[in-house]
C-alpha cells in the first residue's frame, strides 16, 4: 500500500512538472510548482523525515511560494514571444486532483496498516542531523543564515540606488 | 517496484523537469522556478539515502539546500524585478546590461 502512495505521489509531481514547463501563464506554473512542492512534501512524511517535510512546506510552498507570486505581479506583462501556448485542459486539473485525493486515501489507509516496506528516518536520525548542523557544519549552517540576510540587505541597497 | 526505483524515477524526472524549464523557457522567472525544481530532485535523493543508510548528513545537506533555495529565490527574484523596472527585462535576450 505504501508504495503505491509513494508511486501515486510522484505520477503526480510529475504530471504537475509536465505541466509547469507546458504553461505559458506564469501563475499557472507557479501554481504547478507549488503542487510538486507539495508532493515532494508527502514524499519526505512518508520517507519519516517530518522535520524537512515541514520546512519544505513552511519555506518553500509558502515564503519561496509568496516571493515568486510576487515578483510575477511586479514583472511586466510582456508574455506574447512565447513558444508556449498550452493552457491547463479542464479534464487534465480533474485528473491531477483525483490522483492527489486517492493518494491521500492510501495513505490514511497504509498508516492504518502500519509499517512502510522501507529504511525510514528515524527521531535518532533527526537528532543526529541537529547535532552535524550545529556541530561540524555548524560553519555551512552560519553562511547559508548569513547569506539569506545578505541577500535580503543587497535588495534594500539596490533600493536606494544601484550605483 | 520497489521504493528505491520509484525515488530516482520521480528524482530524474524532476532534474529533467527542471532542467528543460532552465534550458527552453526564455522568461527568467520560468527560469528560476526550473532551478527550484532541480534543487528539489537533488534534496529527495538525499533525504532517501540519508533513510536508507541511516546516515544524517544527507538530511543536514538538504535541510541546507532549502536554506540555499531560499537565498536564491531571494537574489534571482529581486534582482529581475530590479532589471525589470524599466520593462526590459522579462526574457533572457533582453538583458544586456553587463554586455554593453
């Protein structure tokens, strides 16, 4: 049962895929995108590993998520040199989202069921990945913090004034 | 079909997803969201290894990956909006800013 979950979650990051790179509307690639995100999300809880799963969904399903709907809205209309010109067919949306409500149904049922067929993260696992981050790449977690705060105060720069 | 083919099939497929949206879209912000589903293709392959050899340094990588992510959405968008204050900028071949 767990594995046709995890079969039925990525056919359906996939089709999400296909459809991202077939959309010429950037909102409708955008929203494609966040669908994967959502599904590599459910990918990660049913490999164990909670945490990442949770940040996947709080860091990218919702700030990357917002930053990108964003910038679409702010970047100008100019859409009419694309190759693209695939819209999103009703039956295909009806498909994908049947697929995603019978993926939710396995999985209620196969964690009724018990175990998964596969090495799972476990909480010691979770603890260990604590313990490198703020151990030996402690260094590694401090830049990625810092860049993330880089970035954001060379936006504010360019604010003011790129040169 | 076991899990592990299941997770390199969905992992290769979001790679060439990704990497066809990198490759044939000409919009920059399709762009950057190829570059997001590239990374993520990479963090699912760690974090089935880090479970599978009971190892944490695959979850520690792809916890960092999404920081990285992060950071990058943050430059790459900014930085097309700055680019895209004069309603240049949308498309790849507009940006001449650093040919010139």
């Amino acid at each position: 049962m767990a594995v046709t979950v995890l079969a039925v979650s990525g056919v359906v990051a996939g089709l999400l895929a296909v459809l991202m790179f077939l959309q010429k509307s950037l909102y409708s690639s955008a929203i494609c995108l966040m669908g994967v995100l959502l599904q590599v999300a459910a990918i990660y809880l049913l490999l164990g590993a909670q945490i990442l799963a949770f940040l996947q969904v709080l860091v990218y399903a919702g700030a990357i998520m917002v930053l990108i709907v964003i910038a679409i809205m702010a970047a100008p209309p100019r859409l009419g040199s694309l190759w693209a010109e695939n819209h999103l067919p009703s039956w295909l949306l009806g498909l994908i989202f049947g697929l995603a409500a019978t993926e939710a149904c396995l999985a209620l049922a196969s964690r009724r069921g018990g175990s998964v067929p596969w090495s799972v993260v476990t909480r010691a696992l979770e603890m260990d990945m604590a313990g490198l981050l703020f151990g030996r790449y402690a260094l590694m977690t401090e830049s990625a913090g810092l860049l993330i705060l880089l970035s954001a105060l060379a936006l504010l720069r360019y604010e003011d004034g790129p040169r | 079909m076991n899990a592990e083919v299941i997770i390199w099939a969905i992992s290769g497929f979001l790679f060439l997803a990704g990497a066809a949206l990198l490759v044939f879209r000409r919009q920059l912000l399709a762009m950057i969201l190829g570059l997001e589903l590239l990374l993520n293709a990479a963090g699912l392959g760690f974090v089935y290894y880090s479970a599978r050899w009971q190892n944490a340094e695959g979850l520690a990588i792809a916890l960092l990956v999404i920081a990285v992510a992060a950071a990058e959405a943050v430059v790459g968008l900014g930085f097309l909006i700055a680019l895209s204050r004069d309603g240049s900028a949308a498309e790849t071949g507009d940006i001449r800013a650093l040919a010139d």
